[in-house]
C-alpha cells in the first residue's frame, strides 16, 4: 500500500479530542483493512465523550457507525476485494456462549464493539473481522450506509415491542434512534404514532416522516388515546421520560427501554404491577436485525433527507461540541474521513 501513516480522531480525556497521525493498522488472520470513508456520531459517543461512559477509556479512537472500502485483506479472508463498498456490523461475539447459541449476540458474555474495544472508524483505517463485514448494495451510498448499526438498533426495538399495525405508539426522543424507531414503526404498518421531542427542527422531521410530534406532557395529553398508549418507546433515556413511558401506557401495554442516558431511575412500581404492563430492555441487536437494516436502506424504506450534516474529520471535536450544545436542524453530524 505504501502509506504507513494515517489521521485519526483520538479521545484523549473528558471534552479531550485531537486528530493524531498514526500507523495504519495492520489485519490480523480473518481481519480486513478498511480505508474508511463515512463514519457517524453516536450518542453513546456523546456519553463517551463527556467521561460518562466507563468502557470508553482514552485514549480511544471512537467510530462504530461507518461505511468504506477493502484496503486489504488479512491471511484466510476470502468472499472479499480490494475496492469493495462495505459497511461492519462493529457488535462482535463469540458465537460459543449460551446467548450466542441462542441467535442473541448482543448478549454475549464477551461481546465486544468495534470503537470501544477495540480502534473503531474515526480514523482514515480501521480493521474489522471479516465475519462482521457487509457489501454495501448499489444503491446505499456511503452516507447513508453509516445508518445500518442505529437503525439496526431501531428495528430491533421495534421488534421486541411486538408491534402490531393497530397499535398506538408513542416515542419519546427525536434523535436519530427515535426517527428511525419512527421509521421502523411505519414499515411495521403502524400509522398511529405521537413523538414528544424539545428540537423543533427534529420535530418538523418527524411530522414529514408522518408521526404526530409534541413538545411535552401538556401537548400529549391533547393527543393521547383514552387509556393511553397500547407501546411506549423511551429512545432518550432520563429518568424523566423512563417515568413517564410507563405512567402513559394503557392497562396491559408494552414498554420499550433503549435509551443509556442515566444510569438508574425511579419507576413507577405499583403502576407497573396493577397495570401489568410488559416491560423490555432492548440492546443493540441480533444479525438478522443488521441484515433487515440493510435491506430497508437498499429498498428506500428510510427516508435520509435533512437528516446528516457532513463534517471533515478535522471537525470531530466541534462536530462533538455541537451535537451537545446547539444541534439545530442537525439530527446526525457523520465525518467525511
């Protein structure tokens, strides 16, 4: 390849972030070498950032949401090119335990993340198992191939809220996993749908992808069924909005935690009790979740438009900043590396 340096976005401390150069990593035995070209920001990394999040240690190249091109391939690698349009599934397990015996990865015992674990995609390279990279089709442009993770996550929300097309459903949060949960929502066939999220750009955005969008408990209760809601999705993770999901679902509904903001908070107990309400967690996802999110982005089904704001690698740190401070219309910043 010849080049032996590269620029990456190192996270170095609490509100410490630097493009340093560093050597190109080299794939190790059933490992590919990615030349990245998008990579997203996640919320989690937001967390990270911050010093909020204990397995994101500096120093650390994040970047788990990304797309790009084999660079090169690592001894044993076959089924790939040099030139191939890629994007990585960055959740690796071990396909031993008992979770992963079961079809659930995201629960492994050992589970690691590309961008946690190990240097993930704000970096011009990165490497990755080959059993954990996808081809990108055709039609899925590199922007939007860094979607496939989060919207991965959205699906799998989405599924173990057994959602049905009669359902009533409300969301709290309009970032990018409560969009696209939105999104998910109506490809499942619902069409009854209320978003409560402050951004009144994420708002609008959520009002085009056809949801009922409200500012607060004060606006939900104008729109809200009598009963409640039969789903309710906390996409933020406050302990705020965690209170309120169960508190605003109907007698007998389902309950869907995603959101990692705090790490504790109160419920309502007794509410949860009488009301018998199902309550779920739900994690990342499994590989038919990742291949459905591909599929769905190969197909048009997840409407991109107003969506990213496209930023050098040379932004991170501002791209960081903003997203903290005062996104605006900005849902999702992805790096251009």
């Amino acid at each position: 390849m010849g080049k032996t340096l590269m620029s990456a976005l190192v996270y170095e401390g609490p509100r410490e972030m630097n493009v340093r150069g560093m050597s190109i990593p080299e794939p190790a035995d059933g490992e590919v070498l990615i030349r990245v070209a998008k990579a997203g920001i996640c919320g989690s990394e937001l967390s990270g950032y911050l010093g909020h999040n204990s397995l994101r240690k500096p120093p650390l190249v994040m970047g788990h949401e990304f797309s790009g091109t084999i660079a090169a391939l690592g001894q044993g690698v076959q089924g790939f090119s040099p030139g191939d349009r890629v994007t990585v599934n960055p959740l690796l397990s071990c396909h031993v335990c008992r979770s992963c015996r079961e079809g659930r990865p995201q629960l492994c015992e050992s589970r690691k993340i590309v961008g946690v674990h190990r240097p993930g995609a704000f970096a011009e390279y990165t490497t990755a198992p080959a059993a954990s990279v996808y081809r990108l089709p055709e039609s899925v442009s590199m922007e939007a191939g860094t979607l496939a993770e989060p919207l991965a996550c959205a699906i799998h929300a989405a599924r173990l809220a057994e959602l049905d097309p009669a359902d009533r459903l409300l969301i709290y949060g309009g970032g990018p996993i409560g969009l696209l949960l939105l999104q998910a929502a109506r490809r499942f066939g619902l069409s009854d749908i209320v978003l409560t999220e402050l951004n009144p750009h994420r708002r609008r955005i959520a009002e085009e992808l056809g949801a009922i969008a409200v500012t607060g408990e004060e606006e939900l209760r104008a729109v809200m069924p009598e009963g409640g809601f039969d789903v309710v999705a906390d996409a933020v993770g406050a302990a705020a909005t965690r209170m309120q999901s169960a508190l605003n679902a109907r007698l007998g509904g389902r309950v869907v935690f995603s959101g990692l903001h705090e790490a504790d908070s109160p419920l309502p107990v007794n509410v949860i009790i009488r009301n018998e309400l199902k309550l779920r967690g739900a994690f990342c996802y499994d590989d038919g979740d990742f291949e459905t999110a591909l599929q769905w982005l190969a197909d048009g089904s997840v409407g991109l438009d107003d969506w990213f704001k496209i930023s050098p690698l040379s932004e991170g740190k501002a791209s960081f900043e903003l997203l903290l401070s005062d996104p605006g219309p900005v849902a999702k910043i992805v790096l251009s590396i």
